[in-house]
C-alpha cells in the first residue's frame, strides 16, 4: 500500500486549461472519491494518476516515488474502467491472470491469485466461464480481480457502477466497500454519482470545472458545505435554497426571520428537505405540487413564491396536490449563503 500526493497539478488542451492546479494528499490505505459533474476534469485527473494523460506541470507521488514520467505499467497502480474490457475468447481465470501472464508471472503463482481473487470475489465457481455467460455484475467483478492480482500499490476505479441497473448498482457498492475493508489498499473512484461517494469514500473530493470545492468526510460535506454548489452537489434530494434578505443576524423570508451570520445583502437561506418540519401555525405557507408516498418516508414537492422546495418528512401522510401547508425550517440546520459568490456565510 502506499499514499498519493498530487501536487499543483495542471493540465490544459491547446489554450483550454482543464485543471487548475489541483493539490490532494490520500493516506495509505484511504479510499477517495472524486466527483462533479460531467467535464469538472475527475476524470482527466484519474488517468494522470494512472499515466494515461500526461502532466503539464506539478507532481504525482505514489508512496515515495514522483511518477509523473513513469509508464502505467511501472506505477504500481490497477485500474478498473466503465467498460468490463474482458476478452470474450477468454475463460473468467484467463481475463483475470492476463496481466500476470505478460509480465511473465510464473504459472503456479497465477493460479494461486487467480484463486484467491476469485474467492474474495464469489467467482470460483464461474473461473471456466466465458464472459458472454456471466451477468453484468459478474463481469464487474472479473474486471476487479483482474486488478486484485496484480497486488498493486493503488486502485483506480472509474465509474465502474454506471453501466449496471440500479440494483446492481446497490450491490456492487456493497461488494466494494467490502473489498477495501477487507484488502485495505489506497483506492481513488471517480463517479458522477454522489450517493455513491457518500456510501463508499473516506474522504470526497467535490470538483467544479478543474477546481476543487472542497474535500472532506462525507458527513462533513452533507452538515457543513463550504459553499452553494458542495451544498446542492452532495445529498438526495438536493438540498433548498430560499431568497431572503440578511441584516441585523437574521435572514428573512417572507415575513418570517430565522438567526443567520452577520452582514447585510442578499442572500439564500438552504435548509435540507429532511429538517423542514410540518406545522400548524409560525411556518412558511407552500403549494403542494406533488407528493410521492415510499412507504417510510413522504417526499413532497411544493412552490414557495416562485421558487421550488422539496420535503421530506418520516411516515406517512395524507396530503393533495394543490393544498397548502406550512413548514418551518430548524433552526439548528440552516445554512446561508451569500448569492453573488455562493460562498457560505
């Protein structure tokens, strides 16, 4: 196992610069997520790591070694793609010891990893098949031990869920993070996927057009963003935003005031659609639009002058499209943000 130390990295397309100087420090044996939305640059940013894109300047470190000019194959590093890439004329044991096999791994010893991969992964039992009769989790997992082989020093994952159905999707989660708990080696994935981040990363990285946002525990992302994009970014549903006016430590909205920062101006007060609590009097009054009932929870989505809110409140309840209800944001879980910079206050 070793740590990857990314050091003012940049990378630019002719006069395009796609990233901007980035520095993220991963600790032995930390799974990081890196995610954004399509052409932040996370990536553009994995395949340096891996020396599939070169480096325009700064430093790649994997445990003790700058890497920045070493070919993939002599950084130490296993990669796991979108695709499967699997050989279809090769048995599950031929795809997963391919790599061995080249760089002349003697047979004994590929036999044996093979193996034990394949008992790590539930797929002893599928060694002789071919790739066209497993399922698409099945794949998923060959792809993985086709890199746990190779004992490499980092895993590379780059959004190896997206092809799967969603309940493949949960599963493979699951198989993953069990895998790192297990193995314990240095693993950064890239997903466009926020749920997936929060269930499986130590740490998350939020990137925005070649920049970073901010980097930290998933709980720390999800209770204290640093800003108006980390805040909507990361949480399901996403979290709301509410114009209001701020001036003597309070924000208002409409004719209601709730404790903020101090200073003055314009700006949105975000409130999570869990902590927006029902109310008989004192809340904000919305429209129902509609509601969508999942058996322990209620979501609903409402209209507040003009502007769109979604709660979601534990249980059930009977509400109807077009009624009005009041809520009330908790005050223990407001966020306000300044709405020129988007910067929380």
């Amino acid at each position: 196992m070793a740590n990857v130390k990314i050091n003012e990295i940049r990378k630019s397309y002719g006069a395009l610069e796609v990233i901007h100087g980035l520095n993220i420090d991963i600790g032995d044996g930390e799974f990081v997520a890196l995610v954004g939305p399509s052409g932040c640059g996370k990536s553009t940013l994995l395949r340096m790591i891996a020396g599939l894109e070169p480096i325009d300047s700064g430093t790649i470190a994997i445990g003790e070694r700058v890497v920045n000019n070493l070919p993939p194959s002599e950084r130490d590093i296993a990669m796991v793609f979108q695709t499967y890439a699997l050989y279809p004329h090769k048995t599950v044991a031929e795809n997963m010891g391919f790599a061995l096999k080249v760089s002349k791994t003697s047979k004994n010893e590929i036999d044996r990893r093979v193996k034990e991969a394949a008992e790590i992964l539930s797929l002893t039992e599928y060694l002789d098949r071919k790739p066209r009769h497993l399922s698409g989790g099945q794949r998923q997992r060959v792809a993985m031990g086709r890199a746990i082989v190779r004992d490499p020093l980092v895993f590379l994952f780059d959004e190896p869920l997206s092809n799967l159905d969603a309940k493949l999707r949960i599963q493979m989660r699951t198989e993953i993070k069990e895998l790192h708990q297990r193995l314990k080696t240095t693993t950064v994935f890239v997903t466009h996927d926020q749920i997936e981040a929060m269930t499986l990363a130590d740490r998350i990285v939020v990137m925005q057009r070649g920049n970073i946002e901010q980097i930290g525990t998933p709980l720390e992302l999800y209770d204290n963003p640093a800003n108006e994009f980390v805040a909507t970014f990361i949480g399901a549903p996403s979290m709301n935003l509410l114009g209001g006016t701020l001036s003597d430590c309070h924000v208002k909205i409409g004719d209601q005031l709730f404790a903020g920062p101090v200073g003055t101006g314009n700006v949105k007060l975000g409130i999570r659609p869990e902590h927006l609590i029902l109310t008989e009097e004192g809340g904000l009054p919305m429209q129902i639009k509609v509601v969508e009932p999942t058996g322990a929870e209620t979501m609903v989505y409402l209209h507040y002058e003009g502007q769109d809110v979604t709660a979601v409140f534990r249980g059930r309840h009977t509400f109807e499209n077009g009624q009005t209800i009041q809520l009330k944001p908790n005050q223990d879980h407001i966020h306000v943000f300044d709405t020129e910079t988007g910067a929380r206050l």
